[in-house]
C-alpha cells in the first residue's frame, strides 16, 4: 500500500489527506472527502477541504481570512448563552405575555442586512451580535419569555453558525444520510436499527462472517469496524460492482481491509447448493478459530489458517486491497463454516436465506435486515416451523424517539424520522436435526 494511503487510514485522532470527514454545521451534517477536489463550505466561504488536514476530529473550525482555521472555544462561547433569558425561562411560570399579537411580515428588525454585515466586518460576532439584533426588533420586548430564549438561540444558528469536523462513525453515517434525504442509499437504516442488527449478528473480532449487503457497503463497513481486522468477512455482492463505499467512509485501517473478502452472491449459493446435493456439511470451529484468528490476508502459519486467502487474487479500490474469490476459493471459504450471516437487502427471499443458512456452523447466529415488513413476516413463518434450519427465529421492530430537553419545554421533537426497518434473529439448528 503506498504511503499516501497509510496516511489516508492513520487512527491518531488527526483529519489527514484522502480521509472521510463529517462537517457539522448547526448540526446539519455533510461528508466530505479531504482530497484536493472537494470544498466544504464554513460561514458562507467556500474552502479547499485540504485544509482540515491536521484539525482534531472533534474540533469546532471558522474561516479566518479566507482559510480555515480552528477555534478553541467551546460551542456555547460561540454562539453565546445568553443567561439571563435561560433563567427567566427557567423560573417563568406566568403567561401574561404572549404572541397572537404578533404579526411576522419582515419589518420589525430594523438593521438591514448590509448593516448587520458591517457589524460582523467590524468583529462583533457571537452574543454580543445577537443581543445588538434583538435590540433593534419591535417586536422582540413583546415576546414571551421562552419565545425571546428561541429567538436569540435561532440569530445566533444563524449569525454565528457553530461548525464541527466529526469522525464518520456508522452512527453518524446514518444521521447524515438521514438529514440528506437519501436513506434509500443506506436500505432505510437507522442507528438504532443498525444497532439492533449488529447486536443480533454476534459478530466479534476473531469471527468468520458471511454479508450480503446491497446498499452502499454501510452493513459491511460496521462488521468490519467490529471485528477490528481478526477473523475473515466474505461479501457476497449481488452486482458486478462490490459495494464498499460505506467500508471507505468509515476510514476503514488496512488491517480491516486485509478481513475482507468479496464473492459473486451466485457463486455462494452455487457452492452451498453443491455442498447440499454431495450430503457435506461445514467443518467444526478450530484450535482459536474464534478467538485470536489471524488477520485473513496473514500468511498460514498456523494450523487451522484459510490457506485459500494466500491464493486469492487481490483488487484494488480506490487505494485499499481486498481479495476477489474465484469459485473453488469460494468453495473453500463455505466449507470451513462461519459463525455469523447477515444480511441487508431490500429482495429477500425465503429461498435465498435457506441455501445461506447452510454455511452456517450449528448455533452460528443469523441476522437478515429489510425496511419492509411482509418479506420477513413470511420469513419468519416459515423458519417458525419444527425442523427449519434456523432456531428461535423472532422478528423485532426498533423504535426511536428524539426528545427537546429545555426547562419546562421538555417534548418529543416534531419531525421523526419514522421507518426504522426490521430485523429477524436466530441460530443455526446442527445440519442433523432439519428436516426438509
């Protein structure tokens, strides 16, 4: 790998060339890739995203100049806390004022815009800008308590927007493509739907891990991120193209990417259908198969390594080295088993999930995500049934709330996000005992 890529994956806690970033604006999230082309846009200034290389994930960034530079400040130091008006909240239980009198028709505020520019141009910024627009609204000593606290923290998002450089994490990932409107993207997913998944699979490090994931490659990023680069993950992809947006975006290290394999989803079902007609079953767990495996593009040499990963023909992805599977190499990998099957796809089928199942070794843990209800509904039926290849099959919905936590305005926030998808759990029931 070359060193520019090294750098690209270095986990110092320092934004570095050819990384993922997520530039929060306000809390409205944006990815960007820290490479010459792009731009992120701070304060209405247009920058090279070369320049958060070297800021501190974490860190809160402004435009200074024309360049970006980091603010030490805390985000209410920013935009201002205005105190006395977070108290007065507080302590208010009175209603004498209130607003039916007021009437939004652009004329109260009698700074124009040219001058609340000068006024920036001049360096006042943060509260004391704030509070010198409030000073100059009609309407604003007319408002009721908590409206005056509402529209000093609205001037302030406005005025004096709080810009933050964050970590890709499959949460944030999720929240971002949320704000964006592309959840199709991410198959529906949600952070706590993907949590649910995550927890169900049982995938750990030192694991062998089956995926089907046709989304972005988002599923698949998060098993890898678990398994820290031990143990072997084989992405069945059901397109030519393998789908590893989601592993890049997560800046995923090369010791993750080193776990990961790639297969057509035909050749899998081709191998474990030959395994079922020949009457063979999947190989038991070996000596510390499951506990300090070898990263799976390592050398065997051990007793029990994949001797197929030293065979496998390596692909490059936008810099990062996987291995591409050919048939017999597939073959192989089904034959030593896996201990987890997850699966994320928007066509599920009762029949794809049974030839999957077989890879499994008895009570290996199954997993199988879809933003729809009726293709797990009857999934779920049909594994319920005595002598099915997967036990204690349960269907689950997860469900979130965000919720306004503010002195005496504590209520659910009014935009939901309200499709979370649904998960099906089981295990693997021993090869013996399922009945066709």
């Amino acid at each position: 790998m070359a060193d520019g890529d090294d750098a690209a994956v270095q986990d110092d806690g320092i934004v570095h060339e050819g990384q993922w970033v997520i530039v929060a604006t306000n809390g409205e999230k944006r990815l960007v890739k820290v490479d010459a082309t792009n731009r992120v846009y701070i304060d209405h200034a247009r920058l090279p995203a070369l320049g958060l290389v070297g800021v501190p994930f974490g860190a809160i960034v402004t435009s200074a100049g024309g360049n970006l530079a980091i603010d030490d400040r805390l985000a209410e130091d920013v935009t201002g806390t205005f105190a006395e008006w977070a108290r007065a909240a507080e302590a208010s239980s009175e209603m004498q004022r209130t607003n039916k009198a007021l009437f939004d028709d652009g004329t109260a505020q009698s700074l124009s815009a040219a001058e609340i520019a000068t006024l920036r141009a001049q360096g006042m910024q943060g509260e004391d800008l704030v509070r010198e627009i409030a000073q100059h609204s009609a309407t604003f000593e007319g408002k009721s308590t908590f409206s005056q606290h509402k529209y000093l923290k609205k001037k302030a998002r406005k005025y004096t927007p709080v810009v933050q450089v964050l970590r890709p994490t499959p949460v944030e990932l999720c929240e971002t493509y949320a704000q964006l409107g592309k959840l199709d993207k991410i198959l529906e997913l949600r952070a706590d739907s993907l949590a649910l998944l995550l927890a169900r699979s049982n995938v750990r490090a030192g694991a062998r891990v089956l995926v089907v994931d046709t989304g972005i490659g988002l599923v698949t990023g998060a098993l890898a991120q678990r398994m820290a680069g031990l143990g072997s993950l084989l992405v069945a992809h059901a397109r030519p193209h393998v789908p590893l947006d989601g592993v890049h975006m997560l800046n995923t290290p090369p010791d993750g990417w080193a776990a990961i394999s790639a297969a057509p989803l035909d050749d899998v079902r081709t191998a474990l259908e030959d395994m079922a007609a020949s009457g063979a079953h999947v190989s038991a767990p070996r000596a510390f198969d499951s506990v300090a495996a070898a990263p799976a593009g390592a050398a065997a040499t051990a007793e029990g390594a994949p001797a197929v990963a030293a065979a496998a023909t390596l692909v490059r992805s936008a810099g990062r080295s996987f291995r591409r599977l050919s048939p017999a190499e597939t073959a192989q990998w089904l034959a030593d088993g896996c201990d987890s099957l997850v699966i994320a796809m928007s066509a599920t089928t009762p029949e794809l999930v049974r030839t999957l199942v077989r890879a499994l070794r008895p009570s290996g843990s199954v997993a199988v995500y879809n933003a729809c209800m009726q293709p797990l509904a009857q999934l779920t039926h049909e594994l319920a049934r005595d002598g099915s290849p997967v036990m204690n099959a349960q269907m689950c919905e997860s469900w979130a709330r965000e919720y306004q936590v503010l002195p005496n305005r504590t209520h659910p926030m009014m935009t939901n996000v309200l499709p979370t998808g649904y998960v099906l759990s089981g295990f693997a029931r021993p090869r013996a005992d399922v009945r066709a």
